[in-house]
C-alpha cells in the first residue's frame, strides 16, 4: 500500500467523484516503488445485465461472497469469547493479546501478497488459498496444546484472512457490472450483523457445554460449501492482464512490517534488557517501512488527510486493544460465564451500525468533522466506564452499557473517516488513499493491542491463573489496560481537530 504523492505536509480539498473506499481499498497502480496493495477491480467493466445481485446470473456468487464474510465475522466475535477459557486451559494468560494482534501482524502481510497475485494470476488461486489458509490456522488453534501453538494458528488464520479479503474486493470488481458492485459491497457489512449477535452467545454455549476447541474446530467444514456455491463463476472470470513477475519490493516491505512487528510484540513479552535486542531489530524494520506506508506528515498529525489517516489507526486500536481484554476481565475479575462475558459485547456492534446509519444522514455533512471529534470522545468515556466493573460494588452489566455508548462512537468515526478521506482526496489518488488508511487500520490494531498487552503482563496480569482462584487480585493489570486506552481515545479526540485542511 503505498500513500497518495504528497505535495505538502496538509492535504488539499479537491472536487470530484471518487469511488468508495470499500470499493477500492487498494490503489490501482504503484507508485514510486514503494508498497502497494493495488489491484485493478474492474470497476469499469461490465455491462448492465437489468440483473440484482440475487438474481439468476450473480445469484450463486453473491450468496457465496456473503457466506464466506460471514463465517470470517462469525470466528472473529466469538473468538472474544472464547479466548479467556483457551488462555487460560493452556496456561498462557501472558500472552492473550499476541493471539489478537498475531491476526493482524500476519494479515498485513497477507494483504500485499494477495495484491500482486490477484494483479497476476486473478482472484481464483489466492481466494482458495486463504480460505485453506484460514481453515489450517483453525485447525491449528483448536488442537494447540501450548498458547504459543494457539498464536501460532491464529497467525496462519491472519494470512488466510488477508488473502480472502482483497481477493474478494478483485471478485466484485471483475465479476459484476458497475451498478451493482454498491450492494454487494454493502452486503459485506450486512455480513457482520448476525454474527454479532448470534457469534457471542453460540461461542459461549459451545465453550461452555463442549469445549473451547470446538469454537475453532467446528468452522473448517463450513467453508466447504460457500466454495463449491462460487466456484464455477469464479472459473469464469476473465483471466489478469498482467502478465509480469510479483513486485517483490512490495511484498518484502509489508514482511518487514510483519516481521518488525512480530519482534516489538516478542520483546514487549519479555521485559527484560536483553528484550531491547528483538525491540530495536523491529524498530528498524517498521520505521522506514512505515514512512512509505503512510502519506507525508501522518505522525505529526498535519492537517487534512494526514490526520484523517492517522484518526484510522487511533480509534480502531484503541477501541480493539481495549476490547480484546472486556471478556477476560469479566470472566477473571466478576465471574461471568463465558457466555455472558461475550454478551456484553454484542450491543457494541449493534450500536456500530447505528452510528454509521447516523454519519450518513445529509443534514449532518457539514458536520463531519465534529461528529468524528463526537465519536472518539464518547469511545473515551465507554473505555472509561469499563474500569468502574473492577469495582465489585457496581455491576458488571455497566461494560454491556459501556460497550453500546463505544460501538456509537465507533460506527460516527470510522465511518466519516472514510467519507472524509474521499472528499479530501483527488479522484486518481482515491485508491491510494484508501489503501494508506487500511494500513492504518492494520497498524493501529497491532500496535495498540500489542501496547495492551505488554501492560497487562507488566502490571502482573500474567499471574491470572487457570483456575481463577487468584485472578481477582490482578485488577491493576485490566485498570493499566483500559486507562492507556482512554488516553489514546482522548489524544484522537485532540487529532479531530486537525481534520479540516488548510485552504490557501
């Protein structure tokens, strides 16, 4: 992925249609050598049928492309769930956020691969590949008898994940007409309402009644359908253009970032002066690596786009790095079932849609930016409240309260982000710029949750035992968690202020 051409520190406001940035996440072309996850989508092609994405002709690949994202967000809400009983049945309390930010390292990576080989080869092998990929890291997962085995397959899920993902934005750009590409990719979010609400309560009941592998191990032969449902149109699709070699330079940038930020996340595990070893290796990685990732300025929060980019990272991870620890705390510190833990997460999701559905209302473009500055101040508060359920005094369902106040905030400031970032973008620069704010999103998860994680375990997390016995004596390691959260929320609420370019 590689970031728009920057002329200046600020970013200018253009005039002009521009696609969606789901539409187009990843730009089209390289630019100047540097990574690039860009794939031609088609999204010029195809006539108009007078089908629906339901009908006759798309009816089988549209069911498979929703059934495919919705088996990805069924596994990523319920692995919320189960996590806190498979961390602590392998005895790997320690390392419970390297199960989290292991996806994202490795997806990262994922995602510039799958970019080049859908560029050569089409969306067909590299869509298989992942889906396998992410059957395997299940398998792995559910069967792993060490955390580090458990890391390890969700590692493999990551790539898989990453894979999966850009190829089926490839498949909706070269399989359907224009017109229709809207709904489909709007079906992608739709995708992710019912396993949000179904996947907690399922997980819980399968963890609880069953086993946590089962969560992971029941999912693999769910693929199988979906795949054999789009195959055939998947084989029909006019093969790549491109004819030359992968640009290694690109893919080899984002295994710099991913292996960089594999040793950050190894040395934050060991806090020890010998871990300034792996810390300083990763660093020297992810730094120049990640000044191409990004547009000039991102770090300094310059104004305009920049800032917007940056505003990616800051509320994905920071919302990510506390919730990954909401079950955990809840199960360990008030005794919740798994279940139960996992429910308190679900109106958060819920609330999500609303807050996007509320961004979109046309009498509240004006306030775009507000509504972002809105957004990561009420994501501030909900992390906030999360602290007072370490009281034992004041119910646990506060998180659950907590959590839809979160999913609000959430859904106001990633959804305008995207929107903002269009209007402030040229229109050839669009894809590009989308592209930067994935990265973004992918980097915010990974450091953030990574940050959480080397706090937990600092502030003596790591002695939660299997058994519970003693996990209620370890609330300073949740407390260090979600007050580092709260304060990265707020530093975003500040970086809303940057949003409005300069107009000279």
């Amino acid at each position: 992925m590689t970031p728009r051409d920057p002329h200046d520190a600020d970013a200018a406001v253009t005039d002009g249609a521009a696609l969606p940035p789901q539409a187009s996440p990843l730009p089209p072309e390289p630019h100047d050598g540097d990574l690039d996850l860009g794939l031609d989508l088609g999204l010029e092609g195809g006539g108009d049928t007078g089908d629906t994405v339901l009908g006759r002709r798309y009816r089988a690949l549209t069911l498979g492309i929703v059934t495919v994202v919705s088996l990805i967000a069924f596994e990523a809400s319920a692995v919320n769930t189960a996590m806190p009983v498979a961390a602590r049945a392998l005895d790997g309390v320690e390392l419970y956020a390297y199960a989290f930010s292991a996806y994202f390292t490795a997806s990262l990576f994922a995602m510039a691969l799958s970019g080049e080989w859908c560029d050569r080869k089409g969306p067909l092998a590299p869509l298989f590949t992942g889906i396998a990929a992410f059957a395997a890291g299940l398998l792995v997962a559910g069967s792993a008898q060490q955390m580090w085995m458990f890391v390890g397959g969700r590692a493999v899920q990551g790539i898989g994940g990453g894979l999966v993902i850009v190829a089926l934005y490839v498949v909706v750009g070269r399989a359907y007409p224009q017109r229709l590409q809207p709904a489909v990719l709007a079906s992608f979010s739709a995708a992710w309402v019912l396993p949000v609400i179904v996947g907690p309560l399922a997980a819980g009941t399968v963890t609880e009644q069953v086993g946590w592998r089962w969560v992971f191990l029941a999912i693999p032969v769910l693929v199988l359908p979906p795949l054999a449902v789009m195959l055939p149109a998947l084989r029909a699709l006019a093969p790549s253009e491109r004819s030359a070699g992968m640009n290694r330079r690109r893919i080899l940038l984002a295994l710099a970032v991913a292996a960089g930020a594999g040793l950050l996340q190894y040395a934050g595990q060991d806090l020890s002066w010998l871990s300034l070893v792996p810390a300083a290796a990763g660093l020297a990685l992810i730094v120049p690596c990640v000044l191409r990732l990004l547009p000039k300025g991102t770090f300094r929060a310059a104004r305009g786009l920049p800032s917007v980019i940056l505003l990616r990272g800051v509320a994905a991870g920071s919302f990510l790095g506390a919730e990954s620890f909401v079950p955990l705390m809840l199960v360990t510190q008030r005794g919740l079932s798994a279940t139960a833990a996992g429910l308190c997460l679900t109106g958060g999701g819920l609330t999500w849609a609303l807050g996007s559905y509320t961004q979109s209302r046309p009498r509240l473009e004006p306030h775009r930016e507000r509504l972002m500055g809105l957004g990561m101040l009420l994501m501030a508060v909900s992390i906030a409240m999360v602290l007072l359920a370490l009281i034992d005094s004041v119910p646990a369902w506060i998180v659950a309260v907590a959590w839809v106040i979160g999913g609000y905030g959430m859904g106001l400031a990633i959804s305008s982000g995207s929107v903002l970032l269009l209007k402030l973008s040229r229109p050839e620069d669009a894809g590009s710029n989308s592209a930067s704010l994935q990265v973004s999103d992918a980097l915010g998860n990974i450091t953030l949750v990574g940050l959480s994680g080397v706090l937990f375990v600092t502030f003596g997390g790591g002695d939660v035992a299997a058994t519970g016995s003693t996990a209620a004596h370890q609330p300073a390691a949740f407390g260090a968690v979600y007050v580092a959260m709260t304060a990265v929320a707020l530093a975003g609420a500040w970086v809303t202020t940057r949003l409005r370019p300069v107009i000279e």
